[in-house]
C-alpha cells in the first residue's frame, strides 16, 4: 500500500511540497484518468494510488478547496486568478486551470508519478499538458477512461441526498439515513439537489460528452488509450483497471 501524500499541497503553488513518503514505486506511474461524473473515477483513483504509488492529482480538489478557502495562506497566482473567477460565479478558464497544472510540474515530475483526475477536460488542456509534460521531461503512460450506461449513471447520481441543515451527503442504495428522509446526524430533511435531477444530469453527461470526445480522440491516436467498463461494483472495476496498469509498458528507468 502506497500513501497519497498532502493532496492540498500542490494546491499552493510552485514551492509546496506534495510531501510524499513512504515507499517509491519501482516505476513511476504517468496516468489521467477520465470519464464522466458519477462513473466512480474518484474511487478508482483511491485504489490506483493504494496499490501503484503516483500522487493524485485533481482539479477536483483544487475547487473544492478553494471554494472553502480557510488556509489563510496567500494563493499561488493561478489559485488567485481562479479564485477571483469563482467569486464572479464565473468557469475557470482553460487558461487558468493549465496554469494550475503547470505551476506543479515538479509534482508531475517527481520520482512517484502522478495520477491526473480532472485534467485535461478539454482538447486544449490536453495540448497544453502534452507540453507541460515534455518540459518536464515526462511522457503519459496512458488515458484511462471509464464508461457506463447514461441510464446506470443516472440512476446512481440521483440516488443522492443532502441534509438541508448540516449539508451531510447520503444515498437512497448505497448509504442510507437509518430513518428515511431524515438525517442521521441532526434529524434535518433530506433534499434532492437540482443538479442530482435526472434532467440536470442528462445535461452535464451531454455537456462533458461534448467537451470530452475530442479528449478521448487525441489519445486513442496517439496509442494511450484505455477503457474501462465501469457498470460493475468498485471491486470488479479495480481488478480490470488493474490488468490494464499491469499491461502498459514494462518498467522505465526514473
Ligand atoms: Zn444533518
């Protein structure tokens, strides 16, 4: 088992440590992974890094973090720039999410790997990490990308709840208030959020569909991709990603 080092490190810019210890992996693993929300990537990427080493990086974390923004630490000019974006309610441009990444690039080319979870999202991040990448003197193992059913994935999405007080997240299947509709914490009501409806969530698969499919293009040209059926349970789903890891290029100097 390998540890994910500090995930909001790299968040911080350029002199951040990820602070990544433990073992070093006999090859450092180069991997994005991809796929649309409600896939279960999140999960996959847990269990990559468990078993392959790599530092996770995800865009993800970089908004929910700075969503919450209570480090009082000074951001680092990208965070900043993506910061003062989201204050207007607005998309962080291309522009700026690439510049996050690259304000990492000693994280991408450190000794461990990494695991990309987020990123590129489009053909033109995926460009631009194509030339991150070759700075840093780094090459991409592979694009993974996991697929599911609309239908699975609608079904698993709004299966989602929220308590309207304390903001706890449930599922109807998979994790269950103990008393229905009413949270186990606090006793609030239990809310459907717009965005988990199955219209919304037909509009978000449609839209990442659109943005996505040049993504999944480019790297199935260049030979690195990979997909993954993910309909089946997270176990399954491991053990075939974990065949597809195993089956890339034997091991590569550091
Ligand atoms: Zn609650």
């Amino acid at each position: 088992m390998y540890t994910t080092g500090n995930r909001i490190a790299w968040l911080q810019g350029p002199d951040a440590s990820c602070a990544k210890t433990g073992p070093v992996p006999p090859r450092p693993w180069h991997l994005v992974l991809l796929g649309p929300p409600g896939v279960g990537k999140g999960t996959q990427a847990e269990k990559i890094i468990a078993e392959f080493g790599a530092c996770h990086l995800s865009t993800g974390d970089v908004f929910r973090y700075a969503a919450r923004d209570t480090s009082g630490q000074a951001p680092s000019p990208a965070m900043a720039v993506a910061l003062a974006a989201m204050k207007r309610g607005e998309l962080v441009s291309d522009a700026t999410v690439v510049e996050l990444v690259r304000e990492r690039i000693q994280c991408l080319a450190c000794q461990y790997g990494f695991l990309l979870d987020g990123f590129p999202r489009t053909l033109e991040q995926a460009h631009a990490l194509d030339a991150i990448l070759g700075a840093a003197g780094r090459k991409l193992d592979a694009a993974i990308n996991y697929f599911a059913p609309e239908s699975l994935i609608i079904e698993r999405l709004s299966g989602r709840r929220v308590c309207r007080q304390c903001r706890t997240g449930y599922h109807v299947q998979n994790k269950p208030p103990r008393v229905s509709g009413r949270c186990d914490a606090c006793d609030g009501d239990l809310i459907q959020r717009d965005d988990d409806k199955p219209e919304a969530i037909r509009t978000r698969l449609h839209a990442y569909a659109t943005t996505c499919d040049p993504v999944l293009e480019f790297y199935r040209r260049q030979g690195l991709l990979r997909k993954i059926d993910a309909s089946g349970d997270p176990g399954a789903v491991f053990v075939h990603t974990r065949e597809v890891i195993q089956k890339l290029s034997p091991a590569v100097p550091h």
